[in-house]
C-alpha cells in the first residue's frame, strides 16, 4: 500500500466518501488509489471553484465533510474564493493538496509555491505530511479537525513521493470532539434582558434556523414580544409553510437603519453583531442603534438549539404562545417579468423538501416574503460575498441530498465565475434547476457605485459594471454544458418553464432576460 491509498482508505474508514476532485500531475497516485478502494465516490469538477464551492454546499446538506482534490498552489488558489465563503458558514471540508515530490521542491520548478501559506488564511488546520508513513496519520487528523465543533476546513498537503512510496497502512481518526453545549449563565442572562420589557432583537444564523431552532424562537417571541429575524445572509435556514417564518436585516444600509432603531437589546444566537456590508462615505458601519445592548446567547458550534430550548423554559414560553402567521397570498402571476411576479412564480413552483441556493442578489431581495407562504424547504445563501458560489453550492447539496430537488438562483454576472458547475451537473446527472437572471449588467455594483457616492458613472464606468457587449446566450452556454436550457421573457412563459424543469429529472436551466 502506498501512501496515495492509504489516504483514500484512511478517508473513506472516516466517513470521508465524496471526493470533489480537479487533480494534475502530482496527484495522479491519489487518483488511482481511487481505482482500488471501494467506497469513494470521486466528482469531477472543470475549474477548482466549482471543486470547493462544491463541498461547501455538501456539508451544509449533509452535515459530515467531504474531500477536495486540488493541483499545486495555483489549483488550490482557485478554489480559495468558494472556501472563503465555505470558512463564513462554518462548512467542514477535508481538502487534500497536491506538492511536488519533497526532492524536487528545491529546484523551484515553474509550479513551485507557498502552498502552506495559500492555505492559511482559509483554512483552520493546515499540514504537509513530511512522508509515506504519515500520510494516513494525518489525513486522520485533517478528518477530525474538519468534524470539529464548529466544523473547519481542514488542508492536508500531499507531496508526489509520500503519495507513491509504501506507508504502514490506514489509519483511525480520532474520537469526534463533542458538540459544544452551551453556556447556562448566557442562557440566564437572556432570559433576564427579554423580562426586561425593552425592545429586544433575537438575533438568529446557524443551527437555530432549523426547524426546531425556528419553532422555539417563536415561542419565546410569543410569550415575550421580542422581534426575531436572521442575518442578512445564512448558511441555511430552514423555510415555507408550517414554519416559522422571519425576516432578514437588509443588507442595503439605510433600510436596515430604520428597522432596528428602536432596539435597545439584541441577543447574539450564533448571529454576528448586525454591520454593514461595506464601508460608505458618511454612513456608519454598525447597524445597531446608538445605546443598543448586545448579549451573546451562543456561538457557533455551541448547540444553539438547546440553547433555546432552555431559554424557553427559563420564560414559560409553551408552543401555544406562538402567534399565528399571516403569510403572503400567492398566485400564479401572468404579464411582465418583474421583481414581484418572479418571486410569486418561485412561490408557486417550489416542491416540497426542495433545496434553494440564493445567489439571486438585486433581483432576488423580494423573494423571501412570498417564499414563506411555499412548501417546506430550506434556503441556502452566501455568507461570505465572494460571488460565483450558487452554482457549485447547488451542485454539492444535490450530491448530498440526491431525492431532492435544488433550486440555484444566481445572477448572470455571479453565474459566469463558476458556469463549469453546469457540466458536472450534466456529467452526475444531478437534479438541479438553474435559473439565470439576465440583467445584462453589474446590478449590484450599479447600485454599488451610487452608495459609495462615486457620482453619475461615464462611459468608461458604465462598461465596467455592463455585460451586454455582446450579451450573454445562457441556452447556448448551457447546451455546451450539456444541460437543457430555455429563455423566457414573460411570467407565464416562465411559470410553464418552472413547472416543466422541476418535474423532469436531471439539470436544466431558465434564462430569465430581464
């Protein structure tokens, strides 16, 4: 057994059975280990973003880690955008790094690099196996520090020769560090701000947008009166009828201003403290009003929804205390394309059990009211900013979770950084329905350059947030991905679209031109 093999056993003996894999030269040991070990499913991804976007969207799914296999420095450097965004929602993924042979390091071939420090920034635990014999041990260690609570991104950096010289054999990973609980004193102290009487803020990302984390905060809003509301963005939140339905802060600065001004709490479970996106020119960066308590219940990792349980309890707070909820009517919408019918259209179309990755941006600000009122479901969306995530998010979910339909919404700018995704999805015949919304343009940054007060854009300006010159054929692009594709401009061509797209199994994609 080489070290290559006894990595690949060592994963799959750990639970590490999905690889999403963009190998070269220095990983070809790795890939025919993949050959003799049963039990490691490899996915091939056409640009690493895809690769690492991919496993981020896996776990959110799944819940356990799965493996990258990334070329060199400049393969991993590809990727580091997707795991950027994977890091923000406390994704765990076991990446497994290509080196050249240890020998030949020295001589500074032309792909020679800091691998290490590539990683870092990125990554939570970082390790070069120094030869054959270690490769398993610390492939184990990589695993056990992706599992960790809360979940990391683990780097494990393989060079050539410890992947084709003889290792000892697998090895076992160790005991899973347990879930954090919580804290009772946090507990207490929150239970103490909502008997207060003052405006409070519940404050929600992470485990306590499940379904039962959702149930809970509204009973405590019940028996209490405090507001409950999510991030801006989430790494999954669990949606539609039946449950608890909230609202976001807004991400653009002078709607969330308003919307919070009258708190003089906000209780943290696992949520950050409520700042703007980015910096803009006389506005300011803490969204909370002046004078605004800020009380940690959890963080992530801790059990959040435990957390509330015990917070319930503290207050009294029994399932009958919750409100009932007026949702949004729906309705099949007939004429123009616009921000509203899109968003009936989506409420109307959603099957129940579906998977939505939000990459929407601009167009997709109005979805989450109606979206309420769908089948249950659960929303996916950003955390990190670093566009191009939708569509290999979707493609890792669909992997993980292969009986449901996903759903990626993404813009047509954000959708050209990782379009590759569409070609796994054909290749894997996963059940994803792309819909592209074709602005033809830089929506956000549009609005973007307004905020930051850059003045009226000239020309120059207008043909660096513009992608209309030439425009973008989405069927076309999709076709030679090998997925099905076809443009609507009208709300009932795009309900019919929907309909046919979520009935049919496998990818397809909807153009939607704006």
């Amino acid at each position: 057994m080489n070290g290559a093999e006894s990595l690949v056993r060592t994963l799959v003996a750990g639970g590490v059975d999905v690889c999403f894999a963009n190998p070269g030269t220095s990983e070809m040991h790795f890939v025919a280990a993949l050959d003799r070990v049963e039990g490691m499913r490899c996915v091939l991804g056409l640009f690493e973003g895809v690769v690492t976007g991919a496993a981020d969207g896996y776990f959110r799914m799944k819940g356990t880690p799965a493996s990258t296999l990334l070329h060199l420095g400049p393969g991993l450097a590809n990727g580091l955008a997707n795991l950027h965004n994977a890091k923000k929602a406390n994704s765990g993924i076991v990446n497994i790094v290509g080196q050249h042979a240890v020998y030949h390091i020295g001589f500074n071939a032309p792909l020679t690099s800091d691998i290490e420090g590539l990683a870092r920034p990125m990554s939570a635990w970082v390790r070069t196996s120094p030869d054959a014999k270690s490769v398993a041990r610390d492939g184990a260690a990589a695993i056990a520090a992706a599992k960790s609570a809360p979940a990391q991104i683990a780097t494990l950096i393989l060079p050539a020769d410890t992947a084709w010289n003889e290792a000892d054999g697998i090895a076992q990973v160790p005991v899973e560090s347990q879930r954090a609980s919580y804290s009772s004193q946090a507990v207490d102290n929150a239970a103490k701000v909502l008997r207060g009487g003052a405006q409070t803020l519940l404050l929600l990302t992470g485990g306590a947008l499940t379904e039962q984390g959702l149930a809970l905060a509204a009973q405590i809003s019940g028996k209490t009166g405090c507001k409950v509301m999510g991030q801006t963005y989430n790494p999954r939140m669990a949606r539609g009828r039946g449950r608890f339905a909230i609202n976001r802060i807004p991400y653009v600065i002078e709607q969330a201003l308003p919307i919070l001004k009258d708190f003089r709490h906000i209780v943290l479970v696992e949520a950050n403290d409520p700042v703007a996106f980015f910096a803009y020119p006389n506005k300011p960066s803490l969204l909370k009003p002046e004078g605004c308590e800020v009380h940690r219940m959890t963080s992530g990792g801790e059990n959040s929804v435990a957390a509330l349980e015990a917070l319930a309890s503290a207050l009294g707070a029994k399932p009958q205390d919750a409100k009932p909820q007026a949702l949004v009517d729906i309705a099949k919408p007939t004429g123009a394309l616009t921000h509203a019918s899109i968003a009936q259209a989506l409420a109307m179309a959603i099957p129940e059990n579906a998977i939505v990755v939000d990459e929407s941006v601009t167009t997709g600000r109005g979805f989450f009211p109606p979206t309420a009122a769908a089948p249950p479901h659960d929303w996916l969306q950003n955390m990190g900013g670093s566009i191009g995530f939708s569509t290999p998010v979707a493609t890792g979910a669909a992997v993980a979770c292969p009986d449901r339909k996903v759903i990626c919404m993404v813009g047509d700018g954000s959708a050209m950084y990782t379009l590759q995704s569409l070609w796994t999805q054909a290749r894997e015949g996963l059940n994803v329905t792309t819909i592209v919304f074709a602005n033809r343009i830089y929506q956000i940054l549009r609005g973007e350059f307004d905020g930051v007060g850059a003045g009226e854009p000239g020309q120059r300006a207008l043909d660096m947030l513009k992608i209309d010159r030439p425009a973008l054929d989405w069927v076309s692009l999709a076709k030679g991905m090998g997925v099905p594709g076809r443009a609507v401009n009208n709300a009932d061509d795009f309900n019919k679209a929907l309909a046919e797209a979520i009935a049919e199994q496998g990818p397809r994609l909807i153009e939607v031109q704006m």
